[in-house]
C-alpha cells in the first residue's frame, strides 16, 4: 500500500466493490423509485460494506452480499420514516387511468408505472429473480424469508403486471427499445409519485 | 384467441423488459460521488491501518 498506482489486488474484496455500483444502483432505484434517493441509498451501503468486510466471506457472490446490505439499509431507514405505505391498488389503477396513445414511449411510461405502483416486496422479488437473476434461493436467502415467499411474490408482481397492462392494451411490441428512456423517466418523475 | 398462450407471452416480455430496464440502469455511468466516496474509504484505511 505505498504508492497508488500499484497493480490492484485482485483478492482484496475491496476493489471489487467497484464492480457491482451499477447493479446496486439499478436495485436500489427499484426500490426507492427516485433516482436521488436511490443513490443516497448506493452511498449509505457503500460506507456500511466497506465497514462491515469483515463479514464477507471471500469467493461468495459479492453482489448478494452488497445486495443484503442495501435492502437491509432501505428497510430500516423506510421503517424510521414510515412515510412509504405498500401502495393501495387505487393509486395504481389512478396512474393508468390515463389512457396511452398507441405510442411505444408511452407505452414504456405505463409499463413502468405499472412497475412502480406494484408493492415494494414484489417490485424487490422481480427485482432480484426476474431483472438480476438470482435464484429463489438466493433471493430468498437476501430477504430473510421463505423460498416460497419469493416465488409468490414474484407470481403475484408478475400476474399484477400482466393484469394492469393487458387493460389497458398495452402493445409490447414497441416497448423494449423504450425501456432505457422509461427507466430514466421514471426516475425523473418518481418523486411526485412517491410524494 | 389463446388467452393462456397470450399471457405466457406477456409473462415472457415482462420478464424481458424487466431483465433490459435493469441492465440499461446497471450500465449507466457511476456518478463521481461514488468513485471519490470509495476513494475516501480506502485513504482512511490506509491511514488507520498504516502500512501493511
């Protein structure tokens, strides 16, 4: 450790961290909903990892391990707040009522609105199983709870989705080239959502 | 007409979308902040820690 510009350890987990930024912020938006918060968030794990190395346990999947941290940090500092309720399906129903121009961007906007109104538990399980593949297990391992929890819940964010936009004819076609543009609009907005 | 078929699809596109609207936000560039923050860490190790 004399000069910075030594060549990095490729065992020391701390330069590995660096690696899995983008995943954590991309996880932490799907549970904040607002690209500010999310990164607050990303700093707040970063500080409690570096802290907390100790619990690593080298050749594990770091990813999970940061992962724990952050879902961890999200639900206790949301827990001092309370200010964040699982959302009642009215606002869901209220944010699509609108009904979208047979346009791709809008329809994005309504997927990931549809996205964003599911509850925060179900948004977290397709976060880590459909969106960063991890397996039931290990999601189930990160959330503390039953591997048949996360199955549900993913089946239940899944089925909810297919719900909210089959109503609304939601034309997928056009959506996937959309979805950049919809993930950063809705980070933009997400605030007045949440609000 | 299918409607089990259709929703299978859906399922499938969902899980898709999902899977790409992660991915673009994971590829994202790393704000400074966070770069800098991993940066002070690791100074304040070395510092506390001293050599070795």
């Amino acid at each position: 450790m004399v000069k910075n510009n030594e060549p990095k350890d490729p065992q020391d987990p701390r330069e590995e961290i660096v690696t899995h930024l983008g995943p954590m912020r991309a996880f932490a938006l799907s549970l904040t909903r607002n690209g500010a918060e999310a990164d607050d968030l990303v700093q707040e794990s970063l500080v409690k990892a570096w802290k907390n190395l100790d619990s690593f346990t080298p050749g594990t999947n770091m990813q999970a391990w940061l992962f724990t941290i952050l879902r961890n940090s999200f639900y206790s500092s949301r827990r001092k707040v309370a200010r964040e309720v699982s959302d009642p399906d009215g606002i869901a129903a209220g944010a699509l009522a609108e009904k979208p121009a047979h346009d791709g961007r809008l329809a994005m906007n309504d997927f990931m609105a549809a996205f964003q109104n599911l509850p925060v538990e179900q948004r977290e399980a397709l976060s880590l199983v459909g969106a960063s593949g991890f397996s039931y297990e290990e999601a189930a391992d990160m959330c503390g709870v039953a591997v048949g929890t996360i199955k549900s819940r993913v089946n239940r964010g899944r089925a909810r989705l297919v719900e909210l936009l089959q109503s609304e004819g939601v034309d997928f076609g056009d959506m996937t080239d959309r979805v950049t543009e919809a993930v950063v609009n809705a980070a933009g907005r997400s605030g007045g959502v949440a609000a | 007409m299918d409607e089990k078929k259709e929703k299978d699809a859906l399922e499938e596109q969902i899980r898709e979308n999902l899977q790409r609207a992660f991915m673009e936000k994971a590829q994202e560039n790393v704000p400074d902040r966070f770069m800098s923050l991993l940066a002070q860490l690791k100074e304040q190790d070395e510092a506390s820690h001293g050599e070795e």
